[in-house]
DNA sequence: CCGTTATATTAGCATTTTCGCATATACTGA
DNA sequence: TCAGTATATGCGAAAATGCTAATATAACGG
C-alpha cells in the first residue's frame, strides 16, 4: 500500500485522537445537532469547540447544513459511528483485562 | 462518558495516527515479526521504527517477546485489527464518492 | 440600517510530536 | 572477555497541535 493511502488513514484517526472531538462525535452519532447545541453540551468555550468542528470538516468526518442562524452538523458516513463502537468495546476488554490483573496481584499478595 | 474514559480512546486513536504505525500494524496483522523483520520491510531507519514501536508498546497496543538476541512483536487485542479493516473500508466508500464527484464535474463541465 | 445572536477565523503562545543522530543496553559466539 | 549483531533510549531542532482572547462574518428582527 503507498504511503499516501496509510497517510490518508493516519489524517482520519489524527481527527479522532482529541477527547473532545470524540465526545462530539458520540453526540453527532444520536443525530444532527446546531454548533450551538454541541457548545452547550459539551459546556466549552465556543472558538475552541468550533475549531474542533473545524478539524473534523477537514477530514470530511462530518458535514454541516446552513439553516438561517444556524449550522447543523451530522456524521457523513456511519462507518465512523462503528470505528467509536468497536473502540467502546476495545476499551471494555482492556478495563477488564487490567482490573483482573489487579485482582490476581491481590491474591498473591 | 467521563472525560478520562474519551482521554483514553483518544489515546489509543493518536497512537493509530501515524502512517509509519499504521504500517507497522497492517504487517502485524499478518502475525507475529521481529524488530528486525519490520525495520526491513518498512524500510526505514533502525531507530525510528524503534521510537514508533515504544508507542504502540506505550499503549499496550502491540506486545513483544524476546528471544535471544531479536525481539518479536504481536497485535496484543484483535479488535485492533478490525478497527483497521474498518478504516479500509471507510477510505474505499471515501475514495469513491471522490471519484464520483469528480466524474460529475467532468460530465457538467 | 442597527443591534443581537450564532458561528467561524485569526493571532500568539505553550505544549507535544517527530525526526535524525549519537549512544546505551543486551545477547551471541569465538 | 571481546567483537558483532539486534534493539532501545536520550537529546536537540523543527513542525504540528491546542488553548485563549480578540475579531470577523452572516443572518435575523425591528
């Protein structure tokens, strides 16, 4: 595979790799929210989740609809939604295998 | 979702943004190979492939075992693996509406 | 046209990431 | 123990990222 490809990859999991990028998503993946109802639920500053919207447009991860006032984000393609799945379950598996290493450590204390 | 839980999967998702160990993955998602194995195959220098490793090792994303003189890294979790085929899929979908899009300037042009 | 609301963009600064190079560590066989 | 091979680590510079504060743009109601 040419390196652009694994590039083009990196780009989309770099849009992911922010905390709050993700908790935009986890809310985008219920439906379509205005910036303004994202600000609010996400209680930050407006520039900077605005910027965090800025960086997943780029990346075409989700797309926005002018409405009046308003913008409404969604996510483009739910493939997305399945990549944060998997990594829910991920992170499951990984909780469960630490927290038995834990206990197995108490046992041979 | 706390914070540290979307902390975490950001993590993970940095981790994954570099075309360099996303490379290093898709040769790992074939089995196991040694350090050595993988600076061959990537071609790139010893201590660089090095440093990308000591990330993913940082993450527990990948796990190694020592044998004499080499030392031998494997996908620690499967799930990474789907997480990848995910992704290819997602850029297929991706780089196909591309395509459309650009025929469709072509035929109204 | 004006003030207000909603959203985006810019600039400056601190922090983090990545790379290349040099060096360190670990194991092997003679 | 010594030379050689395999791998890891430390360090400094350059680039990318993220935050805050300020400013810009766009649409609305009056």
């Amino acid at each position: 595979m040419p390196d652009s490809l694994r590039q083009f990859k990196a780009d989309i999991f770099q849009a992911l790799a922010h905390p709050t990028r993700i908790a935009i998503l986890e809310f985008l993946s219920e439906g379509e929210l205005s910036a303004g109802a994202l600000i609010e639920k996400l209680g930050m500053d407006q520039a900077n989740v605005s910027q965090h919207l800025a960086v997943l447009r780029a990346r075409q991860i989700v797309v926005n609809r002018k409405a009046g006032n308003q913008v409404f984000y969604s996510i483009r393609d739910p493939t997305i939604g399945k990549v944060l799945a998997l990594m829910r379950k991920y992170f499951h598996t990984q909780l469960k295998e630490t927290i038995g290493m834990l206990d197995e450590m108490e046992h041979t204390r």
